[in-house]
C-alpha cells in the first residue's frame, strides 16, 4: 500500500471485517497491513479483511474466472490467510450489491474453499434482504480430539468447512472462560494448521447456542463456516443425516452477535442465511500507511 486507499467497514452478525475493494489487484496487503488495519485501536479495527479482486486479476482465482467474476481474498484479523469465511461472503456480496456490481439475486463468489453460489433476498419493509450462501459439504474426519481451556477439556467433533472447526459440546457456555485471557489448546497432531473452536450448547429442538475462538482472530461474536460445523456435529449427535434420511435437517444458531439458520440438503449441501451490513467506507490516509504500514 503506497498511496490513500478506499476501504469500508462491514459485519454479518457481529463478524466484522475491513473490506479493501481492489478489483485489479494493484493494493499489495502484506500480513503486517492486514493486521494494522485490522488492529482495533491503532487500526480500523475487524475480526478480519475482505480484499475484493476480480478473479481474472489473482494468481489464485484466475482459473475460476469464468465461474466466477469476483475473488474472496479472505485474510484473518493477525494477518493469516484462511480458506472460508463463511459471514465474509454474505458481507462480500453486500459489498458488491452495495457498490452498483450486482443487484439483488444469485450470484457466484470465488474464494480459496472454492466457487460459493450466493442468493441475496430483495429489501423488504424490515430493511436489507438476508442473504444465503451454498457453504458446499462438511467433512467429518473420524480422528479424535480434545480441547482444554485452563482446567476444563471436552471431546471434538471434528468437521471441515473448507477450514477447520473443532465443536465441543459443553454444559454451559460460561465454562468457556475467558477465552482472550485463556484460549483453548488443542492437539497439533490432530490440527496441524490450526483450527477454530466452537462451544455449543442446546436452547431447543433442532435449536443450539454457540461461541467460538476463531483461528487468527480470537473470540469473534460469530462465525459463519463455525455455525455450519456446529449444525451438522448436532444433526449428527441428534441421529440426523439428511443423505441417509431424505429429509433435510434445519438447525438455528444463536451467536453472541446473531442468528444463523443453517440447512443440510439431501444431497449433503448445507445453505447459510443471515444478514450483511455495510456501516461505514472512507479512505485510508497516506501519512498512516507511510507510518504503520508502508
Ligand atoms: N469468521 C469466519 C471464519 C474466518 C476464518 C477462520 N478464522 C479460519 O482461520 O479458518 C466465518 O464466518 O466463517
């Protein structure tokens, strides 16, 4: 980054993210810029970044480009580049609607879990409409794991969202703790490129409460492929495989930061809705990115 750069605020249920549009990929972010932009009192201030590239224009999408005009380079909040995020695409396609690229209605977005197909609802008298994201399939990797956080450890289901989540069931989120002051641990063996973690606990039939510790970020208010995981970890727990069954399983997240409705198809797909917002976009001065970044 060398020169002002324009930039936006955005969340879908409390993730909340700096968006750097850059449709040709000019704007290098290095994992030092992304983590001063995302630094909350020195910085914008986000759980993470959505860089917004024209697929054709990244070394990493460009083979998606004819699936895909536009690239998710999703950057975690420390810099680190993750595979999904899961309220990232809803704020992504806000983004694009929001900035005269799309209307509302179905679009496809490129990131590193692959192509997303995303449904954005008209604007209805309550505000903006909900979008819905085809998040593709969970993998559920047989392999056994625990996590602890200070005295307490719990049992991992563990499902793969494109990244990495490992679910605990617990008795009461509280036992969490605090997760800045102690974040969970968990085996590098079974994780080796790290994973988020995600408390759960039961509200009601087909009806659960999570928090999470992201991987990059810490504790986040909520987490889209996390809510996902949880889903199908509790419709299986439940004795509910909508492959097996015919019949699709629909479970509602409740997040601190909002609610997630997440569905398993028949075919295994699982859809999120939720909201995306757009706060808030300026310009990031020059003097700042000479001095923090630069
Ligand atoms: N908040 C996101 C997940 C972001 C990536 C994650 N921290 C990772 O490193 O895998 C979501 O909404 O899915």
């Amino acid at each position: 980054m060398s020169t002002r750069t324009a930039f936006l605020k955005g969340h879908g249920t409390e993730n909340d993210f700096v968006i750097v549009p850059d449709p040709d990929n000019a704007v290098e972010l290095t994992p030092t810029a992304v983590a001063a932009l995302c630094d909350r009192r020195a910085g914008i201030g986000g759980d993470g970044l959505l860089h917004v590239v024209r697929s054709a224009a990244h070394p990493e999408a460009r083979h998606l480009a004819d699936e895909a005009e536009w690239f998710m380079d999703y950057r975690n909040g420390d810099g680190s580049v993750a595979e999904m995020c899961g309220n990232g695409v809803r704020v992504f396609a806000r983004y694009l609607q929001y900035a005269g690229h799309i209307k509302a209605g179905d679009l496809a977005v490129a990131t590193r879990g692959g192509v997303k197909k995303v449904h954005i609802a008209k604007a209805d008298a309550h505000g903006e409409g909900a979008v819905t994201v085809s998040m593709g399939r969970a993998e559920l990797p047989a392999e056994q794991a625990t996590v602890t956080v200070g005295e307490r450890s719990w049992p991992t289901v563990n499902v793969n969202m494109g990244n990495p989540h490992a679910v605990a069931f617990v008795a009461d989120l509280a036992h969490a703790g605090n997760l800045f002051a102690a974040p969970p641990t968990s085996p590098a063996t079974v994780y080796p490129e790290g994973v988020n973690v995600e408390f759960v606990v039961d509200r009601g039939p087909r009806h659960v409460a999570m928090r999470v510790h992201e991987r990059g970020s810490g504790e986040t208010r909520s987490c889209g492929t996390g809510a996902c995981a949880v889903a199908v970890a509790a419709a299986r727990r439940d004795g509910l495989n909508p492959s097996d069954t015919g019949e699709p399983a629909t479970y509602t997240v409740d997040l601190p930061g909002g609610t997630l409705v997440i569905t398993e198809r028949t075919d295994g797909g699982i859809e999120m809705t939720g909201p995306a917002v757009i706060v808030a976009e300026g310009e990031i001065t020059a003097e700042w990115i000479k001095t923090r970044i630069a």
